[in-house]
C-alpha cells in the first residue's frame, strides 16, 4: 500500500456543534480545577507550562492535603444536581401546550368530529 495523502481543512466535514442553552446549570468542577485556581496566580509561567507544573504537582500532592478539594468538588456536584433539577422542572413546565397547539404547529389538523376543547394526543394524529 502506498502512503496516504494528508488531509486537509476541504476533506472534513462541515459540522458544527449546537450550541448549549445559556440558561443551563455551568457543569460542576473537579477537584483538579479548584486545585488549579487556587495555585495558577502563584505561577509566573507560559500557561502551557504552568498547565503542566499544575498536574505534575496535582499527582504529587498528599491525599490527605487533596480531600479539602474532593469536598469542594463534592459540594460542586450537589450544586449542579439542585440546579440540574431545577432547571429541567422549569424547561418542562414551560415546553408544555395543549394538544390542540401543538397540532397547530406541526400543521396538522384536528381529527374529524373532535374539538380544540376534547382531550386529543398528538401521538395518535402522528400514526
């Protein structure tokens, strides 16, 4: 087999990914980052380099040092549940229409003999 040509920026495919809710909860921190903001300020270094000190230092500290970051990191993650939940309660109530709406914009019509007022499912004009 012969080599294979390099690709180049034409070769992939265009795709791009959706872009996230700005409402949504910020996902929760490890212990790594708020051991990261905690220390960064005090290395005057390239970020790539400081980037790498932090984890070499990271690996080496003491585990009993470490806990006090497990538990932020713990307490990060209740946080994002609470609001995790939150937000998913609040997103439902507010994407839910009555049936005769959601007819409306699929653009569908009512089944012959029914009204607006009469309990229709969408899924059973979908079949």
């Amino acid at each position: 087999m012969g080599r294979q040509r390099a690709r180049d920026s034409t070769d992939r495919p265009n795709k791009r990914r959706a872009k996230g809710d700005p409402q949504a909860p910020k996902r929760p921190r490890s212990a790594f980052m708020f051991y990261c903001i905690e220390h960064r300020p005090q290395l005057n270094m390239k970020p790539v380099e400081a980037s790498r000190a932090l984890g070499e230092s990271w690996r080496n500290y003491p585990e009993e040092e470490k806990k006090r970051y497990n538990e932020m990191a713990e307490e990060d993650r209740l946080r994002y549940r609470n609001e995790s939940r939150e937000y998913l309660s609040r997103s439902s109530k507010t994407n839910q229409m009555d049936a005769a709406e959601a007819v409306t914009l699929l653009g569908m019509e009512l089944p012959l003999g029914s009204s607006e007022d009469e309990d229709f499912s969408v899924n059973n004009k979908l079949e």
